[in-house]
C-alpha cells in the first residue's frame, strides 16, 4: 500500500515539475535620441534626484483595475525599475541641452551643484471602463545651489492605449514620458534664464 502510495505521489511530482510555467517578458520604452550633446554654455552642475513609492522602485509592470486596487505583473516586466528610466531620461535630456556642463545621478547634492528633484507618482497601466490608458504622473523642482526653488510643475500625462496588452503600454508610457520630459526641459532652461 504505502509503496503505490509512494509511486502515485512520485508521478505527480514529476508532472508538476514538467508544468510549463510561463516565460517571463521584458518591456522597454523607446525614447528619442537626445544625445545630440551641445557644447556646455555654463560652468553649472546638476543633480538630478528621484523619489517614488516602492512598487515603481521594482521592474515588474503596475496596471490599476479601478482607484482602488493595484496589480503588479508577476511574469512581465520593464528593462529596468521605472523610477531609473525616468531618471535617466532626464539624465539624457539634460545632458544633451548644453545648459549644465555635468548632469549626474545623485541621492545627495554637492556643494554647488544645482538640484532636480523628481516625485515619481504614477507609471502604470489605468483601465476605465473598456479603455486602458498609460499614465504617469510626477512633480517635478528645481533648486539653486544655495537651496532657492526656481521651478516647480506637476505633469500628468494619460495616453490612451492602442490595445491593453503591455507592448500598448510600452508605446503609449514612452510617448507620454517623452512629452514630459521634454515640457520640463524647456521650463528648466526658461527659469534658469530669468
């Protein structure tokens, strides 16, 4: 008895282990190339700094199904945690404006070093109704090096899906954050101007 026993759990082991799990996908945004890099007009230095909640810290795709509840993707996820490629998307914008002549990432800022402080809110997939929309959301500061606030902006981009799979989001996610930045980049060089 306990040896069918024994054969009959055996089998059933080597069937769950032979269980296709499923593949795990990898998205990426597609951004513009703004490494056209101009000459520095300044002697001026940046630090760009991003905060955001724990859940955009991590690689896996968020979709929220109402106001209320949140899913985080286990099988599919971005090339890296939303809150780096923000960052890096404003690294890369910066950098190639000639408006500062070092752009860096940083959790602390240098003496001298002007600062950009980005409050991830939201990088998510929104369903409403039979509609699915890319949304982020982020507030955006810029200080002098002595600590004055010389700009400050909530952007909220919400970019309607072409289809809810997470290559829509992908697409849409890269538009809005492209749009953003760029808004940004162009009030940073108006203020620091002033």
């Amino acid at each position: 008895m306990r040896k069918n026993l024994a054969v009959v759990l055996l089998f059933f082991v080597l069937g769950a282990c032979s269980m296709n799990m499923p593949e795990t996908e990898v998205y990426s945004l597609n951004l513009p190339n703004w490494d056209n890099a101009k000459e520095s007009r300044s002697d001026a230095s940046l630090a760009v700094m991003v905060t955001s909640p724990r859940y955009l810290m991590q690689p896996y795709i968020a979709y929220r199904t109402s106001p209320y509840q949140l899913s985080v993707s286990r099988y599919s996820k971005w090339e890296a945690s939303p809150d780096e490629m923000v960052r890096q998307a404003f690294d890369d914008k910066l950098s190639s404006g000639g408006l500062f002549k070092n752009v860096r990432a940083s959790n602390f800022v240098p003496r001298g070093f002007y600062s950009l402080r980005i409050d991830l809110k939201q990088f998510e997939r929104l369903d409403e109704g039979d509609a699915s929309f890319g949304e982020i959301a982020f507030n955006i500061d810029l200080f002098s090096p002595d600590g004055k606030e010389l700009y400050h902006a909530a952007v909220v981009k919400k970019i309607k899906l072409e289809d809810r799979s997470f290559l829509g989001l992908a697409k849409a996610l890269s538009s809005g954050l492209t749009e953003g930045v760029e808004e940004a980049d162009a009030s940073v060089a108006k203020s620091l101007k002033q």
